[in-house]
C-alpha cells in the first residue's frame, strides 16, 4: 500500500519553476530519499505534502486521501532552528506537541519517558532546549515526530551542520523507526551516506523535474562499473592531472595521492597502470571498491565531472 501518492505536482515561484509535474509513490513502511542539488525542488515537495505550501496543480494523497484531509496523519521536522520552543525542556516540548494531537494522561507520560531514553536524552529531559547542542536539539525534534504517533514522518535535512557522532545516532533511530513502528519516512537531503545507508527508494530531482527514481539497490547497480582505488606514491600534480584526463577516463581525484576510476572493462585498469609508469607516478596500492551513491547521483544530476565532492 501507498503511504505517499504525489500525482503531476507543480508549483511556479513567479517565473521560476519549482516542480514540473513531478509524480512518485512511497511504501507504506519505508524509508525515501529525495535528492537534488540547491533550488531542485526538494523542500517544496516536503512541504506540498504537508500542506505548508499550496501547489498550482496535481494531487498529493495520503494512504489514499487528499493531503489536505490527512495532515493528522503526518508530522515533520525542516531544516533550522524552528521546530522546538527554545524556552522548554525536551520533556516540555514533547508533552506539549503531544497535547496539540489530543495526547495526555500517564501513558503520554511514559512514551516521553521511553523516547528520551532511546535518543539519550534521559539526563537532559528538565534542560532548556536553547542549552542543548546542535544535535541534541535535532533529535528532541525527531522526538517530537514520534510522540505525535503519525503514520507519516517529513524530515528536511536532519543531518545538516551535527557531529559525525549525532549523525550516527540519528541515522540508526531512522532505521529503528520503520522497523520497530512502521512508520514512514520521506528525507531530504545531501547527506550521502545517509541515504545509502537508511533509504528504501530514492527520488533525485533537478531544476523542478524527476530525473531518476527507483530503489536503491536498482540505482546502483545501473552504475555497476568497477570502481578501482589507486594510492600513489606522491601528490599528483595539476600537469600530470590533465595527461591522465587526456586517456578518456572519469578520474576522481580524492586528494593528491589518491585518486578514483570507473572502469568498464577489466583490462583498463592495465592501460591506467602504464600510463601512470609513464608519467613517472608510482603506484603504492589498487584495490576495487564498492559503488558509491554519491558518484550515482552525480551522474543523474550531470554535477561535478572529473572532481568528487567532498
């Protein structure tokens, strides 16, 4: 069953496009990605779908009804500082979004409880929120989603600016949350990793339009290439850059002794080798990796060509 139905959304900005007829479906219970580059689209679809934004045509159904009839159904968290109330405590705020949905009583007392143990919150629950990190803060906000018990959760750049520590724990509550509640999850986006890491399906938007949509596993195998790391001995300079570039391959200069290629046939990797014999650069070690989402996405949205975005 659908969770999430968006039929021929558009939305202008004046003269700016922001969604071109954009239409995809999300499982009940799943997890979706939606990818694109600044200015593609993704936090209006997010807020089109909570009705935070009005489109100029198309429908968007939840489990089957009008958005605009099912917004019970739905909580999210956007990007910034503006999903809690800085003057309360987590405990505060979520009894207090609870209390919005009609919630109370000892068991909302208990479900407070539980959440804030399961984001390690617990010694943080009496704590003015304005006196919480920047991940803190981002996880009371989750909180906040799962306290109001809604089928479905919008997240708009839950990763953005936290610890690499905060991203992994939002990132593995993301996975408790659809397995352990069936709730389900639309994200936007660039955190890379993340999406590889927790998405079911992926939506990659550019400039208002879909440019691919599919399933994880189908989108990275639609890039199967083999993917060679190749350490060198010494930094690559901007000279010899530019004679390897001259081969005809996709080289990925991670850093100056470093670097990625994707190869189609095994025996490139031999022409790669003498090439690099003769332009004097040592090899110190080759090994195949896996594929990796951020070159996949790049390629859909025809962004950063010869250089990988860090």
């Amino acid at each position: 069953m659908e969770a999430v139905e968006v039929i021929n959304l558009t939305k202008n900005y004046g003269k700016v496009i922001a969604l071109d007829d954009i239409s995809f479906k999300v499982k009940k219970g799943s997890i979706c990605g939606i990818l694109g580059p600044n200015g593609s689209g993704k936090t209006t679809t997010i807020k089109s779908i909570c009705n935070l934004i009005i489109p100029d045509g198309g429908k968007i159904k939840v489990y089957g009804k009008d958005n605009e009839k099912s917004t019970n159904r739905i909580s999210a968290v956007f990007e910034g500082s503006r999903n809690l109330y800085w003057r309360l405590t987590p405990k505060e705020n979520l009894r207090y979004f609870a209390g919005i949905r009609g919630l109370g009583g000892k068991t909302l007392e208990r479900d407070i409880d539980l959440l804030l143990d399961r984001f390690n919150l617990a010694d943080k629950r009496n704590v003015m929120v304005n006196n919480l990190s920047r991940g803190m803060q981002q996880k009371v906000a989750i909180a906040m989603t799962l306290i109001c018990n809604t089928d479905v959760i919008l997240l708009d750049e839950p990763t953005l600016g936290l610890d690499v520590q905060s991203q992994m724990d939002i990132k593995n509550v993301l996975k408790d949350i659809t397995s352990d509640s069936d709730k389900t999850i639309l994200l936007s986006t660039h955190d890379m990793n993340l999406v590889q890491s927790v998405c079911d399906d992926v939506v990659i938007l550019n400039k208002g339009k879909i440019v691919a949509m599919d399933n994880m596993r189908n989108l990275l195998d639609m890039f199967k290439t083999m993917t060679y790391e190749i350490v060198l001995s010494e930094d690559v300079t901007e000279e010899r850059k530019k004679l390897l570039m001259e081969l005809g391959y996709d080289f990925y200069f991670i850093n100056g002794s470093k670097i990625e290629i994707d190869i189609l046939d095994l025996q490139d990797i031999y022409t790669i080798i003498e090439a690099l014999k003769s332009i004097n650069v040592l090899i110190k070690e080759i090994k195949q990796n896996d594929v990796n989402f951020e070159r996949v996405y790049l390629n859909f949205t025809g962004a950063g060509e010869g250089d990988l975005i860090g």
